[in-house]
C-alpha cells in the first residue's frame, strides 16, 4: 500500500511503535491524526510534530471512542487509514485471584475491545474511499503466549483471529487489512513491570523494527512478522499451542 496523501488515525501513536508510524506517514507526506491518554505526552508531541492533530481519548472507553470516532470523522472526512495500535501490557500472577486482576488497567478493554469497537465506528465510512486500510498491531505474544502476561497475550491471541476474519469478510471491497506482529521492541510498553522485574532485555530498537513494518506495508503483506518470526510462530497450532515463551517466569 502506499504510505503518501493519505489521512491516518493511530491510536496511541504518542509514543513508541505507534509514533515511529506516525513519524514515516508524516514523512511520506500524509496527514496525521494521533491518540492518546496523557495529556502531558499529547502536548509533547504537538510541540515537536506541529503537523500532527493530536486528540486525547482512552481507547479501553466506550463513550471516549465513540467521541473521537464521531470527531475525526467529521473533522477528517479524507481519513482512509486506521491503525488499532494502542495496547497496554501487565504482568499477573493469576494465583492471587481477582483483586490481582483488577489492580491495574483492563487490557481486554483496550487491547481487545477498544480495536473491535475503533473498526466497527469506522468501517462503513472506509468502505466509501477507493483504497483503504486497517491496520491492527498484535503481538508475538499472541501466538506464543508468555505466562507472566496471561491477559495480554489471549487479548493478542484475540487481535490475530479478529484480524483473520476481518480480513475474509472485507475480500473484494476496498479496505485492505494488515496485522502487524511486533517481536519485543524496546518502548513504554509495561516499563513499570519490567523495571519492578529487573527485566534487562528490553527487545530491538525502533530504529531497527519501524522499517520492518514499512517494508512490509509497502510489499503489501497481509500479516507483517519481523525476521523469522513467521516461521517459527505460525507451525501447525498442534505444536505452537503447547509452547511457551519463557514458562519458568
Ligand atoms: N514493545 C513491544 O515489545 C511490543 C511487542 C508486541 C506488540 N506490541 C504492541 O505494540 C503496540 C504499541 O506499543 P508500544 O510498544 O509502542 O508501547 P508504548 O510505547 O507504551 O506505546 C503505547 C501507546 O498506546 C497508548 N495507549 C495505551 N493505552 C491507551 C488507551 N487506553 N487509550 C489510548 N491510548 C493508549 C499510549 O499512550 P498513553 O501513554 O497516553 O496511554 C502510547 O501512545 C501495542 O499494541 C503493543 O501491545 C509491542
């Protein structure tokens, strides 16, 4: 697909995957709309990209989506790309119950739900353009689950078969829809946890995965891996469902 003149949203696009985004369609010379939920990165980013149109909006809540969906539509009628990008990422320890679950944000809610329900306001308006695009980033969490993010992972699981179906509803019209399947990237991404873990391996850099994602955008790939992780993710489910990234954390 091409990255040039288009009009995009991103959700959570103040910081890293989603901003390396936001930086290359700025640079292919599209317009850009981002996302987010701290107003204090918002306003960071307005100062440093004053082309972007920043607009605040936690994606885990129905009513704040509903809101931006209704605003970017009406203000962008040209929008042609939605990128599913934000996500949040806890560990749990399942054996400490429900007050565990709840101590932190809901990732089902934003990873998960916000996606599904971001497609569903923006689907019929995308469905008019000639050449459209929704672009849902996952994880390779998502088919090699890790135990210590036990909700993260299936809301990952989630995101790549919505994303399949989505894919075969959509054949013949003009949306096209991508997944993209991020290895561990060094960013924000549940920084507390792993600082609390004493987590050193923090992944690649964006400066080494953003090109991945553009590379496959612009070949047009359906589901974009970094490196060999298409091989060594996607074996027959009977032998990818019994492994475990990491299990003895
Ligand atoms: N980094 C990795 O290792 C990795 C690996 C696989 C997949 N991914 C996926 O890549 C995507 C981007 O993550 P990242 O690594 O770039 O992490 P990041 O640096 O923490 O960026 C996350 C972005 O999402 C926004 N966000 C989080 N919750 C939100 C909410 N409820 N409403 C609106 N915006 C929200 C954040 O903004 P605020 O701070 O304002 O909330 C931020 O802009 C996520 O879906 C993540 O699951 C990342």
């Amino acid at each position: 697909m091409k990255l040039s003149n288009r009009t995009v949203l991103i959700t959570g696009g103040t910081s890293g995957i989603g901003l390396g985004l936001a930086e290359a369609f700025l640079k292919s010379k599209s317009k850009v709309i981002v996302c987010g939920r701290n107003p204090e990165k918002l306003k960071v980013i307005k100062e440093k990209f004053p082309e972007f149109t920043v607009l605040p909006c936690d994606i885990g809540d129905a009513s704040a989506r509903e809101k931006l969906a209704a605003d970017v539509l009406r203000r962008f009628p040209d929008i042609d790309i939605l990128v599913n990008n934000a996500g949040i990422q806890r560990y749990i320890d399942l054996k400490k119950g429900y007050s565990a679950l709840k101590a932190g944000d809901d990732e089902i809610a934003v990873n998960f739900t916000g996606l599904v329900d971001m497609t569903a306001l923006f689907i019929e308006h995308l469905l008019q353009k000639q050449a459209a695009a929704i672009i849902n980033v996952s994880s390779g969490l998502g088919f090699m689950p890790m135990p210590n993010t036990p909700v993260y992972s299936a809301t990952k699981a989630a995101v790549h078969t919505y994303s399949l179906v989505l894919r075969q509803q959509l054949k013949g019209t003009p949306v096209k829809v991508i997944e993209i399947v991020p290895p561990m990237v060094d960013t924000d991404l549940n920084k507390a946890g792993r600082d609390a873990n004493h987590i050193k391996f923090r992944g690649i850099s964006l400066a080494e995965y953003i090109p991945t994602v553009l590379a496959g955008l612009e070949k047009d790939e359906d589901i974009i891996f970094h490196g060999d992780a298409g091989t060594v993710l996607t074996d027959p489910r009977g032998k990818s469902e019994s492994r475990l990234l990491n299990p003895s954390w």
